[in-house]
C-alpha cells in the first residue's frame, strides 16, 4: 500500500516513481528493504519540484547516487530516495577547470581527466559512485581526498534552497562534509585540475590500478572500506590481525583480500551484513580496546536494535 502522502509524488515530477522498491537494486552491497518511494529527477527542477513535494507533505527525503558505502536497513526506508543521476550528469570543461553534474559517474570524470592529460583525481580511479557522492564523504586514499581539487560547490538545501559553498564552506572532513552532515544535494562541483605529462599520468593510473585488483575483492557485491581507520591503525589490519579474515556469517562473508571489506557471497540479508559488523567491532575491541567506528553509512529501519555505533 502507498503511504497517503506519497500518493501525489507521481504527478509531481516528470522523472520515474516508484513504491516499494526495494534498495538491494539500488545498492553495491545489493541488500536492503522497501523505500517508501523511489524517484529518478528527470532534471534540476524535479529536485526541486520533489523538495517542494517532501516539504507540503511533510515527509523525509534521502538523496543517494550510486549506492555505494549505504547498508539500507532490512525493513527499508520511509519517505522519499531521490536517485541522482540523470539530469545532472554533464561535464563542461573549460580548459583544467571543470564544472561536472552531481550525477556523473565518478569513473566517467576520471577517465576524460585522465584523457585531456590532466592530474588531480587519479587517486580516485576505481573509486565507484557519483561525482556528487563522493565530494560530499569526500572520497579519495590515504594519499589524496577529492576535496583537495574542489573549487566550489552548488548545493541545494533539503528546503530546496539552492546556495554556492566555497571550499572553506564545505567543511571538508575524514569521510564527511557540511553536505553529508546537513543532507541535501550536490548540484554541481567545481574542479581545479593540473595539466601533467601523459606518460607520468599513464603509468600512475596503471600503477594505481594494478593496486587496486591486486587488494581488494572483485567480483562480489561490496560497499568498499567497511569502517573508518582508527588513529594511527589500519582497520583492515587489526581485523587480520585478530583472525577474522574469511570468516562467513549468512550471505556475508570478510574478504580474504581485504579484511576492511565484507562481501555479499549471494543471498546475503542486511541483517547479515550488521550482525557481522558487530562481530567485528565486538572482537576489535576486546582484544585491542579500540572501539571501530563505520565509513559506510547505515540507514533505514531495521527488524533489531541497532548499537549506539551504528
């Protein structure tokens, strides 16, 4: 059944609506319960239009790209996802500066970076998601965040108040943002890149790559780096260390490549996925006193009390 006041959200917007959709097709863990309602902005005035509905109505909105560092809850999402992507996925470069959509695929920007032979974002090759996602948790290695090359930034509020944010207004942080912190949208972003040598460039990616597949697990739904490196400590280190590495819970498994990742071995639950994360964060702690906190962002409602943690 539609909750009475999402009834509406159809006639509202041009873009795609959904009800009961389950977040499992709309996450790279490829678990999660129903949302409420599921929209895809047709453009930017459908953001608009769908903060305006969210706003009369009185219900939640939650803004997600790719789906990548979400763990949904097994009970789903009430109110509104709004879906970015279509409709704020152009790239216009104006020499090595760069306006690109919130929407754009992170991987996209790279590569036509990456082919106009200019640096800055090689650091984020294979780093999945949107270019709005990953400005707003600030995506990047313990080399380089994205923020270090983000000029300005075009936010719209939850009120759908739309305001530019300086660099120094961003709030940039480990995994965090004023966006991430305060909700709303990432319209577009502003980039400041530097012209580089195309061989230099070439063997970085290359050597940034083979990194890559070599470390972490391919192949097996993940939401990438599971919980956030404590002071002076690896996470997925401490986790190897404490003999956790392979170990299965349900449809969940630790990678035996990266201890920091959890993979959905197929059929996994988000209530595997928890329960293996409290394992983890229960075993870390007793043995080493070091509490882990997560990167992913878990969200929705969920069928057991979560830890004060989560």
């Amino acid at each position: 059944m539609i909750p009475t006041p999402l009834t509406g959200l159809k006639s509202a917007i041009r873009g795609e609506v959904l009800f009961g959709e389950p977040m499992a097709h709309h996450t790279s863990f490829a678990v999660g319960g129903p949302a409420d309602a599921f929209a895809v902005p047709y453009d930017a005035d459908d953001v608009l239009n769908i903060y305006d509905y969210s706003c009369k109505m009185h219900v939640p909105v939650l803004v997600i790209g790719g789906g990548t560092n979400l763990l949904v809850g097994d009970l789903g999402i009430r109110g509104i996802v709004m879906k970015v992507g279509k409709g704020l996925d152009e790239i216009c470069w104006e020499g090595d500066s760069v306006v690109v959509g919130g929407g754009v695929a992170l991987s996209r920007f790279v590569s036509e970076s990456v082919e106009r032979n200019l640096a800055g974002l090689q650091y984020c090759y294979g780093i999945p998601g949107t270019v709005g996602g990953a400005v707003a948790m600030n995506a990047g290695t313990s080399a380089m965040y994205i923020s270090r090359c983000v000029v300005e930034v075009g936010y719209i509020l939850p009120s759908g108040e739309k305001m530019t944010l300086t660099h120094e207004k961003m709030g940039f942080d480990y995994r965090s943002s004023v966006v991430l912190r305060s909700g709303g949208l990432i319209e577009w972003v502003r980039f400041q890149l530097k012209p580089a040598d195309p061989q230099v460039l070439k063997a970085n990616i290359e050597k940034i790559r083979d990194y890559r597949q070599r470390t972490q697990p391919w192949g097996y739904p993940n939401a990438g780096c599971v919980f956030r490196n404590p002071p002076a400590a690896f996470a997925g280190q401490l986790i190897d260390q404490a003999g956790l590495k392979g170990q299965r819970l349900g449809g969940v498994a630790i990678s035996d490549i990266h201890a920091n990742f959890l993979v959905n071995m197929g059929g996994a639950t988000s209530l595997d996925v928890i329960q293996m994360m409290m394992k983890i964060v229960g075993t870390i702690y007793s043995l080493y006193n070091i509490r882990l906190l997560p990167e992913v962002r878990i969200l929705g409602e969920w069928s057991v009390s979560l830890p004060s943690w989560a």
